[in-house]
C-alpha cells in the first residue's frame, strides 16, 4: 500500500490529472482489498401448522323402525 500511497502523491503534485494514472491507481487499490467473505445464508424453515382435524362424523341418526301392522280380516259367517 506504500507504493500506491507514493504514486498518489506523485499524482497530487502534477499541475494536471492523468486519468490512466488515476485508473491504474484505483485499480491497485481494489486488487489490495479484499472481498468480504460471503455472510452465511441464514435458511428460514417456516414453521407448518398442524393439520386442521378431519371433520367429525356426524352421529348416526337411528333408523327408524318400519312396523308393519298386521290387519286382520275379519272372516264372514
């Protein structure tokens, strides 16, 4: 970083700013830092909610009982 520090100043002391000079000196300086590692990717698992309970059955309505009636007939004499 000492020799990019120096080429700055060289730069700072011309009477007019050569853009390769500025370009070759921003490039140094980016190769020297590095990127910053990758932040661990934090993985949400959403949280499922229970299954809703399958409807009850409806109770059963007893049958009604089919009574069937007997008619008698009446024998003529």
């Amino acid at each position: 970083m000492d020799s990019v520090r120096e080429q700055i100043e060289e730069a700072l002391q011309r009477s007019k700013i050569h853009k390769e000079t500025v370009y070759g000196i921003l490039r140094q300086i980016a190769d020297a830092i590095e990127p910053p590692a990758p932040a661990p990717v934090k993985v949400v698992v959403p949280i499922k909610a229970p299954a809703p309970a399958p409807p009850a059955p409806a109770p059963e309505t007893p049958k009604k009982k089919v009574v069937k009636r007997v008619i008698k007939k009446k024998v003529e004499e």
